[in-house]
C-alpha cells in the first residue's frame, strides 16, 4: 500500500489512459509525474509515451497510435450527430457508459442557454412559463469489434497488430416526443445521481462544524489577492510593479453550502486514514534519527539537512515540554505552603501567578 510501485500501479489505472491522449493530442513526447502528498514531495519520474502505451495496450509497436485512431474516429461520428440535436447553438453533454449493464454509451444533449420563445400578436416573445425546463435529447451508441472477420473482444482487436480491427457502430436517437421528453429528463437525472459521490467528513469534524471548517480552507490562496504576473521587458526582468491596493475589488459570490453531501466515513477511509497516520509518524521517527546525518545528493554532494516534518515535531516538542515545565511550576507553588511573605504580597495558593 505504502510503495512507489503501488502508486504506479493507480497511475496506469487511473491516470495513463488520459495521459496517453493529452500527449498524443499536444505532440509531446511523455509525462512529468511528481510523487506527493499534502505534505511533502517524495520523488519524480519521467514516463515517455511508449512506457504507457505498454503499460496500458501491450509491447506490440503502434498499438497505442491504434487505440487513438479508433477513439478519435468514433468521436468525430458522435459529435457530429451531437450537433444535429440543437443546430446553431452551444449545447452541453453527458457521457455514461454503466458499469457491468451492457456496452452502451448514453449521450444526454442539452442548450446551453436556453430562452424558449413564443408568438404574441406576431412579436416574438420569451416564455417565461418554459423558461425552467429546458430540452434535452439522448443518444445512445454501440459498437462491435471485428478482427479480421471474426467477432472479437476490443481487448483482443488492440494487439492482434497482423489482422485488421474494424469497429460496426450505431447511432440511435431516442424518440424526444414531448410525452417521452420526461423519460429523458429522469435518465439523465439518475445519471447525474450515480455520478455523485459523498465526501467524507474530517477527522474530529462533525457534521455541525463543517461548513466553518470548509470556509476556513485556503489551499490554493485563493482568498488571497489575486494579480496577475508582471510583463517582462526584453531582458526578462520585470517591467512594472503592480500595486496590490489599486487592485479593482471583487464582488463575494454567493454560494449555497452542500452541507448534505458529508457522510460518516466508512470503514474502507478510516483504515486509509490509520494507515496514512502510522506513515507520517514513521515518517517523523526515521527524520528525527537522521537528523546531524550527512545529506548527499547525486551529483551535487553534501547539503543541509532539512525535513520539515521532523521540524514540525521538535517544534511541537519544545512548545508541549514548555508547557508541562509551565503547569509543573504552577502545581509546586500551590501545593507549596504559605509563608509570610506570601501572605503579606497577597499571594495564597492556587491564586498564585507563575514569574
């Protein structure tokens, strides 16, 4: 669980698939990754394209430039039936394909903008009574993999380089009628509903404190003033200054806060959470043992020693023994007895003010 090679691993499941695409698309020849948590960062790797091509596809040469031919082919047939739904206009889409229910992919088409407008004494008007419900059409598309002539599994058509792959699709509209409208509309709405996912709510955060707690959130600095980077002259310095108090004021924009979408988390997260709490202290042990340590890196030879996690735990360590010297002065002069002194300077007990 706790390995690069595990985090490889959800790399090609997760991440390879599109990373294959972005490249192809940008003509670029691989990919960056950085090795992170909130933390810290761990390493880098540079994965070219044809590492993840066999990750993904298999060793055979080509087969990765296969899959996007077919994938751009197949796009370019449903967009331009995408495009006949609404002529003219921009349109939104969602794409969903079940898990386990078949092959099918399901398009659900909807305007962008949408003014439904009527005829009043010849003059075009909006409807405002249809102004809520806006249109929406569904297309459904299959497709059938043949190698060479034989029904095959497109898993199969990837590799088998020496037979062609030839792809059968249809594309069908489903009937939008207004009577069948409101089935559309109840798919794509239970499309939207197995999208969602709950977020799970905070170590020691109930459900009273999220929304405070989520304000408080700045990991981007957003709340922050926000300006763009200065021009550059033609030596690369910086051309101007800008001054943050000219900046124009931004107007707060009002959100409602799903405070609904937090659940418990479940046991699956929790385990997920012991075992990310068990790293980090491990983590600060082995930084904490290596500290006075010499430092080496390749090519560059001995540096500073810096870990910040291990700062972080001195640092809680000093201010924690501070304050117990703190409470053990302060429980010594209460239980010590009163003198005359102390009688005479007011101080008695537990009252006792620590110097």
């Amino acid at each position: 669980m706790e390995s690069f090679e595990r985090e490889y691993f959800d790399l090609i499941r997760s991440a390879f698939l599109k990373y294959q695409f972005q490249v192809r698309i940008g003509d670029m020849d691989g990919v960056f990754v950085a090795y992170h948590n909130t933390a810290r960062m761990f390493g880098f790797q540079y994965i070219p394209l044809e590492e993840m091509d066999q990750r993904l596809f298999g060793v055979a040469p080509g087969v990765g430039d296969r899959v996007f031919q077919k994938c751009m082919e197949t796009l370019e047939l449903v967009s331009d039936e995408i495009i006949t739904c609404f002529p003219g206009q921009s349109v939104k889409c969602t794409f969903e394909t079940q898990d386990g229910i078949g092959k099918d992919l399901n398009i659900w088409v909807e305007p962008l903008e949408w003014e439904p407008k009527s005829l009043e004494n010849g003059v075009e008007q909006i409807d405002e009574a249809q102004s809520q419900n806006a249109p929406v059409k569904q297309i459904m598309v299959t497709a059938k993999s043949f190698c060479g002539n034989i029904p095959s599994k497109g898993a199969k058509c990837v590799g088998t380089m020496d037979q062609p792959w030839t792809v059968h699709w249809t594309i069908t509209h489903r009937s939008s009628d207004s009577h069948k409208e409101d089935e559309i509309r109840a798919s794509l709405q239970a499309a939207k509903d197995r999208r969602f996912r709950a977020y799970s709510l905070p170590t020691g955060v109930s459900l009273e404190e999220i929304e405070k707690w989520w304000d408080a959130l700045d990991f981007s600095g957003s709340k922050k003033l926000n300006l763009p980077l200065t021009p550059l002259d033609d030596e690369g310095n910086e051309g101007i200054e800008v001054d943050a108090s000219g900046a124009p004021a931004k107007d707060p924009i009002p959100k409602s806060f799903f405070k609904e979408n937090f659940t418990l988390p479940d046991s699956r997260i929790q385990y997920l959470r012991d075992l990310a709490n068990e790293g980090r202290e491990e983590t600060i042990r082995i930084g904490l043992e290596d500290r006075g340590k010499p430092k080496v890196i390749l090519g560059v030879g001995e540096i500073d020693w810096e870990d910040t996690l291990a700062e972080e735990e001195i640092a809680a360590k000093i201010l924690r023994q501070k304050a117990a010297v703190a409470r053990g002065r302060i429980e010594a002069e209460a239980a010590r007895p009163m003198t005359e002194a102390d009688a005479q300077t007011g101080i008695v007990g537990s009252d006792s003010n620590p110097p």
